[in-house]
C-alpha cells in the first residue's frame, strides 16, 4: 500500500478532489469522532481512483497539499455475489469483502434454501445501509476504488457466475465471479446454473465465511498478476 495512504489520519471520499467540499456526516465523523487536528495530513478521493493529500481545518473546510495522484483501476474485476443470512451478517460480509479489495457485491435473490427473504420495501432500506457500510469500509481501508453494492440478482442472470460448493474443482486466476449460497447450499438445479463449481476448501463453511473465503482466494491471484 501507498504509504500517504497507509499514514493518512483519515480517509474520506469527496465528489471531487479538485474541488473537494466534505458533506455533514464526513465533517462530523473526521472532527468531531476521529478528532481530525488541522496540521494532521488527511487524503481524499473520488471514489474513481483519484486521491491527494490534504489538511482540514475547524471549519472543515479542505485544502489541499498535494496534487492530484491517478490508480489505475485493479487488473481485473472481482465479484462475490452471497445469499441474505440472518441479523448482522449481510453487513459483516461487506464490510470484510469491501476491505479486502472485491470490486463488486451481488445480493442474492432467495434461492430455494434460502431462510431470509427481504420483501421490496425491506430489500430497498437493507441495500442503502449496505451501501453505507461499504463506503464506510472503503475509507477505513484506504481504497481509492470504491465496490459497488448491487441491487437484488436473480443467480441466473449473473454473467460468468461460478458456484462456491464443496464439490468443486480449486479456484484459480480465471474465476472472478463466485455465487455463495445460504446455510443450506444450493440445490442441484441451481448449481447447474453457474458456469462451473469452485470449492473453498475441505470442510463446510458457513454462509459469510465462505463469501470471505472466496475472496480472499481469487484476491491472491490477482494480487499475483497470474
């Protein structure tokens, strides 16, 4: 990692780093939480690869003390697509997956076993917390990239979707999008749905686990370049 980032007292994302402006509960969260000092170095970004430098004052208002720095964007595109599980745990997974690096998370429309079932109203307000925790993520890990929380997915209409399932062959570089089913798996006609089956290992996994698992996987590849 960049050290500026790594050092950095706070890291926020702003609409734009040239003219960045930092919105009420950003404000309040680097001055009045972390205690943000004016002379402590801070860095910002778009979200969209984009970061600098810069201190904040009182006010919390921006300046800037460094120009503009451009990331590329991560080599590949990395998606865990994962099945609604009960209480906390659907916010846990994103907050792990968004920390170590998956580009993209896919809520699972209920599947057979599933046991969790947002109604429309419910999948809505969920979507937006989720979407919080990980911009809130994203900003503790020092991303400059920042994962996209998509709205509710029907397995089948997943491109290039691989099946996370005891049964499987090794994950390897070329698998870059992997489904987790509930606590229960998926039945044998939705495995049949995904492109190819992929195991996480030896032993049964619970739900949030195994999306973690997947990630940290297919992020080794790619942190390999391979």
């Amino acid at each position: 990692m960049i050290s500026l980032l790594r050092d950095s007292a706070a890291h926020v994302f702003v609409d734009s780093v040239d003219a960045p402006v930092l919105g009420d509960v950003d404000a309040h969260h680097l001055l009045r939480v972390l205690r943000v000092k004016s002379r402590d170095a801070v860095t910002i970004s778009d979200g969209r690869g984009k970061w600098r430098t810069c201190v904040v004052d009182r006010n919390a208002n921006i300046e800037a003390t460094s120009d503009v720095v451009v990331e590329a964007p991560p080599k590949w595109q990395l998606t865990v697509a994962f099945s609604v599980v009960k209480a906390d745990r659907p916010e846990w997974t994103v907050q792990k997956l968004t920390e170590i690096g998956i580009d993209e998370m896919i809520v699972l429309a209920p599947t057979t076993r599933s046991v969790v079932r947002w109604d429309a109203g419910r999948a809505n307000k969920n979507l937006e917390r989720l979407r919080v925790v990980a911009r809130e993520a994203a900003m503790q890990s020092r991303r400059v990239w920042l994962p996209k929380v998509s709205d509710v997915t029907v397995l089948s209409e997943i491109a290039n979707v691989c099946i996370g399932d005891p049964s499987g062959s090794p994950i390897d570089a070329s698998h870059r999008t992997i489904a987790i089913g509930p606590e229960g798996g998926f039945t044998e006609e939705e495995i049949a749905e995904g492109k190819s089956i992929v195991s996480l290992g030896d032993t049964i996994l619970r739900a949030e686990t195994a999306a973690i698992s997947a990630a940290v996987l297919m992020s080794s590849y790619r942190n390999k370049g391979s």
